[in-house]
C-alpha cells in the first residue's frame, strides 16, 4: 500500500478502525488468489528441480538448511517477500 494511499484511508476513532480493519480484509481477500498460485508454483518448481532434491536430501543427513534454503524456490519467492512484507508492516524501522 503506498503512503498516499494510506493517509487517504486512515481512518480515527471506534468507527474509524472498522473502517480501516474492513479496508485491510477487503485487500487480504483480493490478494489471496495470487498468493495461492505462487505457493503452489514455488512447490512445484521445488519438487521438480533435482539441485533441490539434492539440497533436501542433504539438509536432511546434516540437519542443517542452509543449502535447501539457497536452492528453494519458496523460501525465496513467497516466505522471504511474506518476512520482508510483515517487518515493514510490524517490524521495528528499518536502520538505513
């Protein structure tokens, strides 16, 4: 959501923040559809991919998922973003 966006919608008060919590539903609820589909294709590709079979058989014999981590496909295309996206929403400021 851009900043403009945001101080648009900013809503004060008891009703205010119905207002604001039915806003952010509304976007969650559009925005699920999309994230389905880039779960399911990060999977996919994951399962797919014989460097990343690899990686998790190795992971497994180590226990350690430094490897596994660099070949996946969902940790880079949907739990990263997800991480990066809840610490710029709830997260302490970025110190840059």
């Amino acid at each position: 959501m851009s900043v403009e966006h945001a101080k648009k919608h900013d809503h004060h008060g008891p009703l205010g923040f119905v207002e604001n919590l039915a806003e952010d539903a509304g976007e969650a609820i559009v925005g699920i559809p999309a994230g389905f589909v880039a779960l399911a294709g990060s999977v996919k590709g994951d399962v797919a991919d014989p460097k990343f079979r690899h990686a998790l058989w190795e992971a497994v014999k180590t226990n350690d998922p430094a490897e596994l981590r660099r070949e996946s496909r969902l940790d880079r295309k949907v739990l990263e973003p997800l991480g990066k996206s809840y610490q710029q929403t709830y997260g302490p400021p970025d110190p840059r």
